[in-house]
C-alpha cells in the first residue's frame, strides 16, 4: 500500500502514519525527519537546509524530491509507504507522479487530514508548555512564531494538493480534529474500502478473462459473434467505474461520519487524545 498523507504542520500526520506503519507493515517516509537527521548529520543536503527549516520556509523542491527518490529505492520501502510530509508543493507532486510511473507503482490513497488552524496553535502552545515543563527540548520551528509561519507556507504552496490529488485521485478527508484513535478508525475505514473496492476489480478482472477464455475455447474462430477481445474490456471497464464509485461515497460516507461522532462522545479519554494528536 502506497499513501500520502496531507494535512497541516500539528495535524498528526506524524501520529498517524506510525499507528498505520504498525498495523500494515509498510514504512513511514518523513521527509521533515530526514531533514532533521541531515541537519544533525551536517551532511550538504542539512546544511542547506539548516535555515530555511528554523524558519519555517521550505527546503527547494530538488532536495526533497532527490532524498525521496533515493529512499523510495531501499528495500524496505518495496511493500509499500506513507509520505509524511511530502510532497508539498505541486512540482514535488508531479516530480512523485513521475518517479511512480516510471517503477510502474500506483499511489493507493492520498488521505487529508483537515484541522482547524486556532486550534493547531492552541494545541503547540500546550505542547511547547508541557516540554518545557519536564525539561525536554522543544523542536526549535515549534514555537507558535514559526509555526505560524509554515502554517502560511502549507496554505500557499501545499493546500493547492488538496486540488490537485481530488482531481487525479483518491482524495479522502478525514477530521483531523477527532481524538487520535477516532481519526485512525476512519483513515482504515477508508483504506478499507479502497482495498475491497481494489480485490473486487481483481476479481472481476480474473473472471473476465476466465469466462473469455472458455468462450473462445467453446466457439471456433468463424462462429464468433463477438470477438472475445470485447468480452474482457467491457466488464473490466465497468467494474473500474463501479470500484471508484465505491471508493468516493465510502469516503464521503455518512454513517462512517456519523459512527465516528457518535464514538467522540462515548470516549473516555479526548482531552488526552487531542493533546497527543499535536506531537509527531
Ligand atoms: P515536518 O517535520 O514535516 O513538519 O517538516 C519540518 C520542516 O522540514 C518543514 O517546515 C520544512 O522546512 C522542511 N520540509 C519537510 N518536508 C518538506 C518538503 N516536502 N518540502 C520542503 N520542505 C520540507
């Protein structure tokens, strides 16, 4: 399974990709950790990007897409991914495109997490708080200052994706406000769906051929009404239409929305969970 997730600095990107990396085997790819390890590492790529990062600007393009290309490359990233973090502007995205297609691979998912900014400056100041508090040291782009700052870079360069994946993809919205274990119940009900609308394609597809084979066994050449080419394109067609159609309502689902509001308020532990959702 190979996956985006898009949402604002303090959304819980972080949070989340780590509970799917559990659950799916596959690798978290962050590039904002990458950094932060080159950055330590005063490596060329870290010194570069040293600046920019404490000012809450974004590292070039050709960086981040040269780091992810090299790590999409390592053996443990074969089963799969989650980009945290990346891409964040529309070249990054299309840079992403292009890099897939040429290994053959598909992106399964671009899922949102969407957030209310207030809140995500709220939800920093409290961590920055509690950090300082137990004598931890605080991510120096995590004050509110900067913060505000890549929140302004994330609605001018990355917020443009939301347009940009909807258009090309599957682009699913998931309230990033919910507690965390609420916001991974909907993010895997989404996969979910995704995966059975994806075995069913499969399967119509094998019994497709399966059926246009025994026809084209049954029927000598000459008697054939229909070329047997047909009989496989067209199911498979359908069925392509049909699993996206699937896809989409499952993630604009109503009683998934309301399943999900209706856990919020039985939960025992939101205060907590909200507080969580902030760190990486
Ligand atoms: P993050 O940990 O994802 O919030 O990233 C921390 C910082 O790393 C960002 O504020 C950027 O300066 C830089 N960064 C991380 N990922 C990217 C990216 N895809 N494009 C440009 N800059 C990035």
């Amino acid at each position: 399974m190979r996956l985006i997730l898009l949402g604002p600095p303090g959304a819980g990107k972080g949070t989340q990709a780590q509970r799917l990396v559990a659950r799916h085997g596959i690798v978290q790819l962050s590039t904002g950790d990458m950094l932060r390890a080159a950055v330590a590492a005063g490596t060329p790529v870290g010194l570069k990007a040293k600046d920019i990062m404490a000012s809450g600007g974004l590292v070039p393009d050709e960086v981040v897409i040269g780091i992810i290309a090299d790590r999409i490359e390592l053996p443990d990233a074969a089963k799969g991914f989650i980009l945290d973090g990346f891409p964040r502007t529309v070249p990054q995205a299309e840079a992403l495109d292009a890099l897939l297609k040429s290994k053959g691979l598909k992106l399964d998912a671009v899922v949102e997490l969407r957030v209310n900014e207030s809140a995500l400056l709220q939800r920093v100041e409290a961590r920055v708080a509690e950090m300082t508090g137990r004598g931890e040291t605080v991510r120096i782009d995590d004050t509110p200052e900067v913060l505000s700052k890549r929140l302004a870079a994330y609605r001018s360069q990355t917020e443009p994706l939301v347009h940009y994946y909807s258009e090309r993809r599957n682009l699913l919205t998931v309230d990033g406000m919910m507690p965390i274990q609420e916001v991974t119940d909907d993010i895997e009900r989404v996969l979910s769906a995704i995966v059975s609308s994806e075995k069913k394609t499969a399967k119509a597809k094998a019994s497709a051929k399966k059926s246009a084979s025994k026809t084209s066994a049954a029927k000598p050449a000459a008697n054939r009404r229909t070329p047997a080419k047909k009989t496989v394109k067209a199911p498979t067609k359908a069925t392509k239409t049909a699993a996206k159609t699937a896809a989409k309502a499952s993630s604009k689902s109503k009683p998934a929305a309301k399943a999900a509001k209706k856990t919020i308020k039985t939960s025992k532990a939101p205060a907590k969970s909200a507080k969580k959702a902030g760190k990486k």
